[in-house]
C-alpha cells in the first residue's frame, strides 16, 4: 500500500491494515490479558480490554488514526463522535501527540465518561440523545476548526485498530498451546470492532450481540440492506451500543462474515456483568458485557475456541450497582 493510498480517507480498511497498527498499538500498549473463565462446564477466553488506559478498546483505533495523521493534520486538531469510550480514546491520543481534540458527547451519557474525556484535554460538546444529530454536529465542527473527524466507527483507521485485539487474542491462546480454529464473539454498536475482528481473524467464525431494542446491524444483516433503530428512545443500559445505524464501510464487511448473532435483554447483560465480577474480578459496563452475556444465555452456539470480548468497563457507580444488585 503506498503512502497516499495510505492517507486516503476513502480508502477500504485492510487487513493489512491492522497489522500495522497491530505494530504501532503493541510500541505503547501492553496486551490486555486473555482470561479463562468457567461456564455451564465450558471455558470461555475472555479479552479483558476494560484494563487499557481509558478502560476501553477503543483506544487501539483512536491511536491508529490519530498517529496517522500528518503534522499539518496535527495542527488543526481532531473532532470526534462518541457516547464515551471512543471519547476517552481519542481525548488519550490527542493528549499523548499534543494535538487538540473536540469530542460531540450526548447529554444522557455516563457522567465518568463525560468527566474522564475533559480530564484529557478535550473538548466537549454535548448534544441530546435522542432528537439531535451528531454526526451533523461533528461535520460542522469540522467545517468550522478544519481538523480531522476520527469517526467512532465509521473510519478505516479506526476498524483497522479495534481488530488489533483480536490478533492479541490468537497470539496469546498460541502461547498457551491453544490452536485451532477460534470463535470470536464480539459486542457490536456501529461495527467497528466486529469489522476489525473479521479482517483480522480470517479463518475465525465470527458472531455479534446486540442489546434490544439496538439491533440494527442484526436486523440490517437479515435484510441485506442498512435499516435504523426503529425506536431511538427504546431504553437500555448500554450506552456505548447506541447506534443509529450501522456504516457502509462496516456493513460491506460484517455482511459477509458473521455467522450468528444474538439480541440481548438487560437481565442478561447484568447476569453476565455479575459473573465477571464474581469469577474475574473485574468490573465490566453493560455494553461491555453484551457478548458474554449472548453466550451464558445460550442464544450463541459455540462451534470453536470461543474468544468473548469484554469490552470496556467505564460504568457509573449507580448503574452498575442497580445492575449487578440484580435490578435490570
């Protein structure tokens, strides 16, 4: 890939592509750890990826993109979407290259996100969720600073380093003298780390979950076309799976890879967030916990190694309470 084709913001994300973030996020990032965790007799190798910096993965796309750009780039900043996680990992690598960072947050967002994202130097500016639009709220934000949109999903750079977990994932059941095919069970908002995953794990059989309500990419999937949430002000405690819509970008590649899907209900999502914390140890936001959570439901059938995305842990300390208390 040459150097132009490189910086095109057009460009299709690659496999390829995330080897070489796989290269830039392994320089300042140290693997999260791959966890065994036992269930209904089985185990289950959960990617603990609430234990990066912002608590996260969406910090290995934000650090692709944003490293990515030139210093002309740089100087004119970044601007990005996010309820939150995809916040904080834009707002770290700003911060970490010296370059401003504007991020569009919803109203009803967690509170320790909204506070984390302005203790890394980042602006925010927050729109309401349901009734306004954020990407439109970006573009002109955009318009106005001329700084570079690094999209929460929606960006080759960005898919290319969600999918760097998933080559962590292979590299470490390798060291413990796992082989074989693997089944990758991801969370899935827009795409972005379930696209990364498909280009990055070939050979795996991939599989998403979804909270109700906020089944767009399973429902689009089953139409063969892009359909919307048909009720944004559905309720659910996932806030960093409240998608609109799924992207072209993200669609083209997940239509032609995963292989099953699961919708998932709050009291299953918050069964899952107590195991974990039960047997791991570890704290895991609602949205984090949605593969899981297909899993111990029994919606998914495991046909490999199954590998579970934990996927963040930024959670508010009233809701994780009222989750895992068993009020969902």
């Amino acid at each position: 890939m040459t150097e132009q084709e490189l910086r095109d913001p057009q460009r299709s994300p690659s496999r390829e592509g995330v080897l070489r973030a796989m290269a830039k996020v392994a320089e300042i990032l140290p693997p999260t750890p791959l966890l065994p965790l036992e269930a209904d007799g089985r185990t289950l190798w959960c990617k603990a990826e609430m234990l990066q910096p912002i608590g996260a993965f969406k910090i290995r796309g934000a650090w692709h993109r944003i490293s990515d750009l030139s210093d002309e780039e740089r100087q004119r900043g970044v601007v990005g979407v996010s309820s939150g996680n995809h916040a904080q990992g834009v707002a770290w690598a700003a911060r970490r290259l010296g370059i401003p960072a504007i991020i569009v947050m919803p109203e009803n967002a967690p509170k320790a996100k909204i506070e984390a994202t302005r203790a890394l130097g980042a602006e925010v500016v927050l729109y309401q969720r349901p009734g306004q639009d954020r990407d439109a709220i970006a573009a002109e934000l955009v318009a106005r600073s001329g700084g570079t949109l690094v999209h929460a999903f929606g960006d080759p750079w960005v898919i290319e380093g969600q999918g760097t977990l998933g080559l962590e994932a292979e590299t470490q059941l390798k060291a413990r003298g796992i082989g074989g095919p693997i089944h990758l069970i991801s969370c899935c908002g827009g795409g972005g780390l379930s696209g990364g995953l498909a280009l990055a794990c070939p050979e795996a059989t991939l599989s998403i979950a979804e909270p109700e309500g906020w089944d767009d990419v399973i429902r689009s999937l089953a139409a063969g076309e892009i359909v919307s949430v048909a009720d944004q002000h559905h309720p659910t405690p996932c806030d960093a799976l409240q998608t609109p819509r799924t992207y072209p970008i993200n669609f083209d590649i997940l239509k032609k890879r995963v292989s099953s899907s699961a919708v998932v209900t709050p009291a299953e999502i918050a069964a899952a967030m107590r195991l974990v914390f039960e047997k791991l140890h570890l704290v895991v936001e609602p949205g984090g916990a949605a593969a899981l959570a297909a899993v111990l439901s029994g919606k998914l059938e495991l046909v490999a190694t199954p590998v579970v995305t934990l996927s963040g842990g930024n959670v508010d300390w009233d809701t994780y309470q009222n989750m895992v208390g068993g009020v969902a």
